[in-house]
C-alpha cells in the first residue's frame, strides 16, 4: 500500500507531456499542470493559431495564456524528491513514445499488450479481457501490438483487407474483390500468407544451409591460415639455418683466402727483407772497394800502383730479379669470378624459390578489374632474361625491349636460350594476380609459358602456344590469333600497338586486352596452371619490336 502510494505521488506530480517529475511547474486555466518548457513546446508547435489547448481536457484559451511558475507546487516536487522519489522515466506500465499505447484507456495511457486484427484496435492487459474471457471474441486474431493497424484498412471502402489479388500483387477488401479487382485471381490473405510461409521456409533452409556451408569455409580458411602460418614459420626457420651455413661457409672461405693471403705476404715480406740485407752488404762492400780504388787512383808511384792492382777482386756478376706489384692480383679475379657465379645462381635460379604453396585457395573469386585503373593495381614490373633470348634479338631499356636485328647478337652460350624461335621470356616468374602491358611494332607474339617449355631446335614444341606449356596471341598489324596446344583461334578486336595481359594465377585465368583510350577484350582462357608462369615475346622481321612497358 506504501509503494501504491508513492506511485500516485508520482502520477500526481508528473508532467503528462514528459511523463517526468514537474520542473518549474505551471498551472494553467484549466487546472492541469505541466512543465514550463514542456506546455511552452507543446504550444509553440502550433503557433500560428489563434487558440491554445491544454493537452488533457482539450479546453481552449484565447489569447495564449501566461505562465508563471507555481512556487507550491516546486516546493512539493523538490520535497519529495529529497524524501527519495527520482526523477525518473514513466513507470514501465505506461506508454512512452516508442510504445504502443492501449485505444481504450483515457488519461495516461498503458501499454498495449495485443493488438486485434478484426478490431483494430491495441489492448492493455485489463482491457484484453474480454477478448481472452468472452466466446464471442474467439475467431478473432490477436497479434503482438501494431502500430501500423490502418494499414489493414482499405483506404477506398474503409473496411478491413481480408483478402489478396495475385493479378495485382496487393491486398483488397471484400468490396474490391468485386469492383476494381473482378475477375483477378484472388484468395484470402490467410491462404496468400500460408503459401508465402512455406516459400520462405523454404529460403530460410537454403540461407541455413547457406550459413553452415559459410561456416564451414570459415573453419577450413582458419585451418588453412593456421597452416600457411606454420608453413611460414617453419621455411623461415629452415632458410635462416641454411642462410646462417652459407654465410658461415662464405666467412670460413674468407678468412680461409685472408689466411692465405697473409701467409703467403710473410713469406714474399721475408724473401724480400733477405734480399734487402743481401743488397745492402753488397753496396756496404762495394763502397769500401770503390774507397780502394779511389786511393790506389791517386797513387803517385807508378811501381806501387801496378803492385797493388792484382790485388782486386773481380766484381760479382749476380742479379736479381724483382717481380710485378700485382702478384695478389690472381686472388682477387678469383674471388671476383666466385662472386659473379653466386650472383648468376641466385639472380637465375631463385626463381624456383617460388611462393605458389601459399596462395590461398580462396572459396569466393576474386571478380576480374573492369577498368585500366582497377588492372593497373595488379601491375608487375617485368624484364626480359637475355640468357634466353636468340641470338637475333637485341635487349634494351633495361632488358625490356627485344628488336629483331640484322645480325646475330654476340650473346654466351647458355642452356636457357631459344636457338630457333626467335622468342625470349622474362626473368621473373609470375604467380597470384598480375597484369602487363606490351608496346608491339610489326609481327609480335605475346604469351605465357611455363619455364620447362623446349628450346633447343626447330620442332614446334618450342614455340609459343604450339605446345601445352604455353598461351600466346600473335597480332600482325589488325590481325590476331590466338595459340594454345597447337590449336589457333581468329580473334576479332580493334588494333591497337599495345596489348594488356591479365593473369590471375589461383584462378586459371589468362586475358588479352586490346589497349588504347579504353580497353578491349581480345581473348580469354580459364584453364588450371600447375606450375609458376614466365612473360614471353616472339618478334619477327628486321625493325620489329616488343617492350614490356613501365606502369608504376
């Protein structure tokens, strides 16, 4: 009875606007009381009238009263909130803005808990009763509380829409069904609900199904990226092990050549210091003689010159040979022809260090670029391997042209050149998603192949798409043709002297594009590549050219 009480207080001291404690209460002419801002706002929305409402008994006033705060009824607020009543939001029974509130309550309504469909109407629990307690209200549907009610009405006859016209895709009333509706394939919005019910069932069990096939894919992406991070740490720890070997191999031959260095500069520092004393005593007793000889020159008596004259000894004959400063000079070519081989090892060979293992198989492709700008996010700087180029065709730019020339080039013997095609491939392999552009002049052949295509010989193994190793578009001036195992296909597109290639790796996607203010689709191919891909060109006829253009 105690909390009851309180809880009128509340109700009695509370702004039927905010629902909140009065502040700076007002009583207006009525007799109802209402926060100062709270009625201000209230009548300031419709200012532009002349008469002025109170927002519970609908009474009106003419002009706009003037408020002045009932210092009583501030005195009982702040009393009672110093006794512990808090200024609070409106007890949870009552209907706030985002509630829906009960049709049949007066004053301050309660929430509804139902809302009746053949009524129209939302209840609170008291006012539910009768439909809960009553048989005549048994056939009617009660749903949770709506706001949107009227939207079961028909707007034309205001009666309730019990039925659904698929002709029209719309609800109707009974009235419309034979007025503007006639002759329209129509059921009852309950036959139309149940068949709807069962269709989207229906989509739930494929979204379910969906969902499980998404989650399942999750768990085998985290399996999958648990095991790429593994893998990754696994060859990080096995390359920084090997790498640790070969730099101490690398240290041990250094310190090995320094020791020989310096061994062998003592014993050449020793011989040289021994033959430096020799000399040094032979010009010792060389002066001496030369004193000798100088004072049996000024000898006045000639019987005491010729006397002493035998006595000297002939002068020794010996030389000694001295020896370039470039006696180390063999070391360093040596070391130097160690070095360029290990460069050639690792500039040629580490493609097949290759990170294909790694990529993620990933469940939902990734959709091809539409514009240059989306391809050129993919753009691979490329150079030409002038181990593999013919001798026929000259490499410049940075080893990204190749011209076909007049004469042969003066290129090294190397098991990697092609010695009949007059084609050469790009040093770095290429994975994952790449794109290039080729600026072409004359008879050119832009391809893909794997690095194990055949090079030695005419047989049309070695060439460009006349195998299964290789993809590859010839274009002749407006002419293209597309090669693959031997088999070629016309191709149509507008001309153009460069020639874009999009290569998606996972995908088994290759693309030609025919490249100028916009960019063409030349050909196509989804096929499955087992091995990494390297960029290659055949040029053919004096003056003609292809070069892997610079895109970043």
């Amino acid at each position: 009875m105690e909390q009851k009480g309180v809880q009128l207080d509340r109700e009695t001291f509370s702004c039927s606007i905010c629902l909140d404690l009065l502040k700076d209460p007002v009583t207006i002419n009525c007799g109802h009381s209402y926060c100062m801002n709270c009625i201000k706002g209230f009548w300031d929305e419709g200012d532009e009238k002349e008469m002025y409402s109170c927002p519970q008994c609908r009474q009106s006033f003419t002009p706009r009263p003037v408020l002045v705060k009932s210092t009583m009824l501030a005195a009982l607020v702040e009393e009672l909130k110093k006794t512990g009543l808090q200024a609070a939001p409106a007890d949870h029974c009552y209907a706030g803005a985002e509630d829906v509130a009960c049709d049949f309550c007066t004053g301050r309504k309660l929430k509804a808990i139902k809302s009746c469909l053949q009524c129209l109407i939302s209840y609170c629990e008291k006012h539910l009763q009768p439909h809960v307690e009553s048989p005549a209200f048994e056939k009617h549907k009660l749903v949770e509380p709506s706001k949107k009610l009227q939207e079961n009405v028909c707007s034309r006859h205001d009666e309730v829409m019990k039925l659904f016209c698929r002709t029209d895709q719309q609800l109707i009333c009974s009235l419309c069904s034979v007025d503007e509706h006639k002759g329209h394939d129509t059921v009852s919005a309950a036959a139309e609900r149940a068949e709807r019910q069962r269709e989207l069932e229906g989509s739930r069990q494929t979204i379910q199904q969906r969902i499980q096939d998404r989650e399942k894919d999750v768990k085998l992406l985290q399996q999958q990226a648990e095991a790429i991070d593994r893998s990754a740490d696994k060859a990080v720890e096995d390359s920084e092990k090997i790498f640790t070997e070969l730099i101490r191999l690398l240290e041990k031959r250094s310190s090995d050549v320094k020791q020989q260095v310096r061994s062998q500069q003592k014993r050449e520092a020793s011989r040289v210091k021994e033959l430096q004393e020799e000399l040094e005593q032979e010009i010792t007793e060389l002066k001496r003689k030369d004193v000798e000889l100088k004072k049996l020159s000024h000898t006045e008596d000639h019987n005491q010159f010729l006397h002493n004259y035998p006595s000297l000894s002939p002068l020794s004959q010996s030389s000694i040979h001295i020896r370039p400063l470039s006696c180390f000079e063999d070391v360093t070519a040596a070391v130097t022809e160690v070095r360029d081989k290990l460069q050639d090892v690792l500039r040629e060979e580490w493609t097949t260090v290759s990170l294909t293992g790694t990529e993620v198989d990933v469940l939902l492709p990734q959709p091809e670029p539409k514009t240059r700008a989306g391809f050129l996010k993919y753009s691979r700087e490329i150079t030409l391997d002038p181990n593999t180029a013919h001798t026929w065709l000259l490499l410049s730019e940075g080893n990204r042209k190749a011209t076909f020339m007049r004469q042969q080039q003066s290129y090294s013997s190397h098991p990697d050149r092609f010695t009949d095609w007059f084609q050469v491939l790009s040093r770095e392999s290429l994975t994952g998603r790449c794109y290039w552009e080729v600026e072409r002049r004359g008879l050119v052949s832009v391809a893909v192949t794997y690095k194990n295509i055949s090079r030695a010989g005419r047989s049309v193994e070695c060439g460009f798409g006349r195998n299964d190793k290789s993809w590859a578009l010839d274009c002749d001036n407006n002419k293209y043709t597309f090669w693959s195992n031997k088999v070629q296909t016309p191709v149509s597109g507008p001309e153009s002297s460069r020639v874009g290639v999009y290569l998606d790796h996972s995908a088994g996607i290759l693309s030609f594009y025919s490249v100028s203010e916009t960019m063409t689709l030349l050909h196509r191919v989804q096929t499955t590549f087992t091995q990494p891909l390297y960029a290659g060109l055949y040029v053919y006829g004096y003056g003609n050219s292809a070069e892997l253009r610079k895109l970043k």
